[in-house]
C-alpha cells in the first residue's frame, strides 16, 4: 500500500435524485453493474428475497430508466436454492456479457450465517440470460468459522468488482476474504486472463506474498488487512470495493465500505476512497481516504460518457450507495498548496429529504 500524500482530490456535490432500481424494488444490495454501448444502457441490480437475485433494466436515455425491470434467468443453476447476486459485468467486442456473481451457501453452523463464493456467467443476450459456467474462487471448509459473531458471515469471499486491465490481458477481482485465517482477511485481489474467459475455473491466480500464484489451496496476502476480525461482533474493515477507470485522471479509483463499531450488524462507518496507476501493482494502491461518514452499503461511481458505466467514469460522474444517487462526484489532480478533500457527511434526515420519509427503512439505517 503507497502512503504518498494523496496527490487527488475529490468533491461531492447534489444532484437530482435517480434511482437504478424501480421504486418499487427495495434498494440494491451488491455492486450494481452498468453499461453504455451505442446510446443504450443496461443495469443490473440485485436483491435478497427470498434468496440473492439480479434484475436487469434498459434505458436509451442514460441512468433515466422508465421501464420496469426483469428479473434475469440463470441457466444450468447448479444450485437454485443458493442466492447469487450478478456483481461485475464486462462487455465482450463481439458483444457477449461476462458476468460474475457472489452466491451465498448457507454454512453447517448453529446459527444461520452464510459462507460467500464467487463464480461466473455468459450472456449472449445482452443480460436477459446467463448461463453459469462454475464457482471459480471458493475458500476451503477450514476455513468456515460457525463461531463468527458478526451477524452475517462464517467464511468465504465475496463482495467483489471485476474489472480488466487496459490492455485487456487480465480480469482483476477486488474482493473481501471473511476466511477463518484472520491474516488472510480484509480486501484482497485475484486475476484470470481474459483469453480464459469462456473457461475460467481452476485458472484463477491470488495475490499471495507480494505475487502472482495459483489459487487452489492457498489464501491471499490482503492489501488491506482487517483490524479487527471478521470474528468478533464489531470488526473493522475494508469491504465491498467498487473499482472504475477515472478518464479525468487517467488511474484507477476504487471505493470502498467499511465497517467499524457494529452490533452484529456490519455497521457503516464509511466510504473510503483509494487511488493506483496500475492493477498490476496491488501494493500500489493509495491509503484510503474518508469519502463519506455515515451513508450505506455498496458505493459505486457511474460515468456518464458514450461507452461508460460502473468500470469506467469521467469527470464529472454520479456517486450511488444501494442504487440511490443524489450526487455528482467530480476528480481532479491536486495543484500546489491545495488543501485536502473534505469528506461529507450523509445523515439519515439527508435520506429523507432527498428521497422521502421511507428512504432511511429502504436504506437499513433507519
């Protein structure tokens, strides 16, 4: 991890209320994947109930969306009865979607909490169907811990971005280790070539003593450790990343939750923001500023140009948490003698006045 001063800076600013989901669908509960190819935009957002499940909605008018969405269809589910929440999709040249997904298994444990893995999925109509290709990161049973007091998690990974590199040679995967190994856990990074694509299980390589080794039987190096284990029923960490490419900055911006002080509730404590030239360097990544106090789960950036969305952003570009966004975030690089970022504070009555007097029960902050 680079601990430079930051050479960039950031500023949040109001902007008219929009949602991704309908208003009737509850907010968002993963990463929400968005693409923008020849004027047409798809999103993807997913929820809970009963069970993890993704729907996807269509817009030629940007993140303006008027029609209703669809509930996707995952074809050859190895497991129906297993939620899986589509979290990453990238668009092939030839226009195949790749997806992949967190799907939660519930653990072999006295209480009900559940044991995250990660997998993949093609498309080739445009996200209306998905057919599952396999797990393709998946911890050991060892590491499953029934006595995890968090509220949610026993084990696993899960809650990833995927994102490829510029010279799309690799896919890299940003994701949360909640492993029972309390030194394997925190943010750490897989990557699968992308010619491997359509063939992607047993070729994924961790992040693992400052390189690049095969997954199967070892853990991850986490570029950020926890400081208190997902054990315990307040641990602090890093969780969740939302990795874009800034135009504006020509880097890579990643952001990111983080959980301090719970109940057994993974509390949002909040929205951090980190900066690297390079995904091949994971240590490149800059320590991560406070973007926002307070909010809510999943933070993601989404840019507005012709061939953006939630992996690639201009300047400015919108700011969503849970699928609500009511902010324009705008980057730019650090002059001489500028003062830091500042970062904002969301409050619940924020919530309401922005979104209606339901907005802090839809959030889970209320």
């Amino acid at each position: 991890m680079s601990d430079a001063p930051p050479t960039f800076r950031f500023k949040i600013e109001e902007a008219p209320p929009i949602l991704l989901q309908s208003d009737h669908l509850p907010r968002t509960d993963a990463n929400s994947p968005v693409l923008t190819h020849a004027g047409h935009t798809i999103a993807f957002m997913s929820h809970y109930v009963p069970i993890g499940h993704t729907y996807r909605r269509s817009s030629d008018a940007g993140l303006h969306f008027t029609s209703p969405p669809e509930r996707v269809t995952l074809v050859d589910d190895p497991d129906s009865t297993v939620g899986k929440w589509i979290q990453s999709v990238w668009r092939a040249p030839d226009g195949t979607y790749y997806g992949w997904y967190h799907a939660e298994e519930v653990g072999m444990c006295p209480t009900r909490l559940f044991v995250p893995h990660i997998g993949a999925l093609v498309s080739h109509d445009r996200g209306r169907t998905w057919r599952c290709i396999g797990a393709v990161l998946r911890a050991g049973n060892r590491e499953i811990d029934c006595g995890y007091r968090n509220g949610f998690l026993a084990g696993g990974y899960g809650d990833f971005c995927v994102v490829p590199d510029r010279q799309h040679r690799y896919f890299y995967i940003h994701l949360s280790s909640y492993v029972a190994t309390e030194t394997a856990q925190g943010i750490a990074v897989a990557r699968c070539a992308v010619r491997d694509r359509d063939h992607p299980v047993g070729k994924i390589e961790l992040w693992h003593n400052r390189g690049w080794v095969a997954a199967d039987g070892l853990l991850p190096s986490p570029i950020w450790p926890v400081a208190r284990g997902w054990r315990h029923v307040d641990p602090d960490s890093f969780w969740g990343p939302a990795i874009h490419y800034n135009r504006a900055l020509d880097v890579w911006v990643m952001l990111l939750n983080r959980t301090r002080n719970g109940t057994g509730d993974i509390r949002q404590e909040g929205v951090y923001v980190s900066f690297n030239e390079r995904l091949d360097e994971p240590l490149g990544w800059s320590t991560p500023q406070c973007l926002i106090s307070g909010g809510v789960w999943y933070p993601e950036v989404v840019g507005s140009g012709p061939e953006d969305g939630d992996a690639q952003a201009g300047s400015p570009a919108r700011l969503f948490m849970s699928g609500f966004s009511a902010w324009n975030i705008r980057f730019h690089r650090a002059v001489a003698g500028e003062p830091p970022s500042h970062r904002v504070v969301v409050r619940n009555e924020d919530w309401v006045r922005l979104f209606g007097p339901e907005a802090p029960g839809r959030l889970g902050i209320g």
